[in-house]
C-alpha cells in the first residue's frame, strides 16, 4: 500500500517503520486506524523534529481518537502506550465539526512543543461511522464495513499526509 517510512531514534540510533511493519504488529481488525495512525506521525513528526529526528520515547501523544488501529500504530512506533504517554481524551473532540470527523484530534508533544492535528473533510466516510457503531450489524453489513475499513486505509496511504490531517 504505502512505501512510506517513519524513522525515530530510540537512543540516538535509527528506527523505521512502515505501514506494513504496523499492520503486522497490529493484526488485521481495523487497518483504517492503522493508515490514520501510520499518518498522523507522518504528519506530527517532522513538525515536531524541526529538521531532526525525534527520540520515541519523548513523544507524548493526547487524542480523542480510541481505536485500537491508531493506538497499536502510535504504540509501535512511540511505545506510547507502554510508557504511559499515550492519553485518550474524549473531550478533545470537537462534535461541531460532525459526528464523522470529531473524535479524529491528536496533540502529539516533544521536548515542549505540541502540534495539534484534526482530520480533513472527505476522509472519513459517514457510512463508515454510521457501520461501525450499529451493534446489530447484518452479514452484508459486516461485509460492507470490512471493505469500507480497507478502502479507507488504501485512500488514505495515498494521499500525503498533510491532505490527510491538517495542523489547527
């Protein structure tokens, strides 16, 4: 999908991950939230690096997004969620923009300075989160629901990250 590579130090000395390596770690439940994971770090990350690499262990990340996709994709690469770095707020989201694209905020800091990112318009698909909160989905619905998470993975590691997520 994305030959895209996010590079961290841990300890001065190079990581790098792919879509793939997160996925892969991740398991195969929810690759949408792997792709907005995998994006919001390609995103946050050069911003906060400012022309450097960043330390992952000195990242600290605040969102209103719980996915399992996103916080297995920020763990891997930030080990976040281990170092307890990684908080989920759902006060952070912002509902005037519309149940679809509300909870997708994230305030990643390093070393004092914070970038906020929130989602852009036609990213997510309202059928998606309408899909994903049915709890009596049907067999079709469930299909549906595989593919959207897919398709929207796909879609997203397309794009370049700054058309993915913009910086507020």
């Amino acid at each position: 999908m994305s030959a895209a590579t996010l590079t961290v130090l841990e300890h001065g000395k190079p990581l790098h991950y792919t879509y793939a390596d997160l996925m892969a770690y991740h398991g195969h439940g929810f690759p949408g939230g792997v792709a907005h994971g995998f994006k919001v770090l390609e995103r946050a990350l050069p911003l906060l690096a400012e022309g450097t690499l960043v330390e992952r262990r000195e990242i600290s990340i605040r969102t209103s997004f719980g996915g399992p996709g996103g916080r297995d994709a920020l763990e891997m690469v930030t080990r976040c969620h281990t170092d307890s770095r990684l908080s989920i707020e759902p006060d952070l989201a912002q509902p005037e923009r519309g149940d679809t694209m509300a909870r997708y905020v994230w305030l990643l800091s390093y070393r004092g300075k914070t970038v906020s990112l929130r989602i852009r318009d036609g990213i997510v698909r309202d059928e998606f989160i309408a899909l994903g909160r049915k709890s009596d989905r049907t067999e079709h619905e469930e299909a549906r629901l595989e593919y959207l998470k897919t398709e929207m993975a796909a879609r997203i590691l397309a794009l370049p990250a700054a058309q993915v997520y913009e910086t507020f």
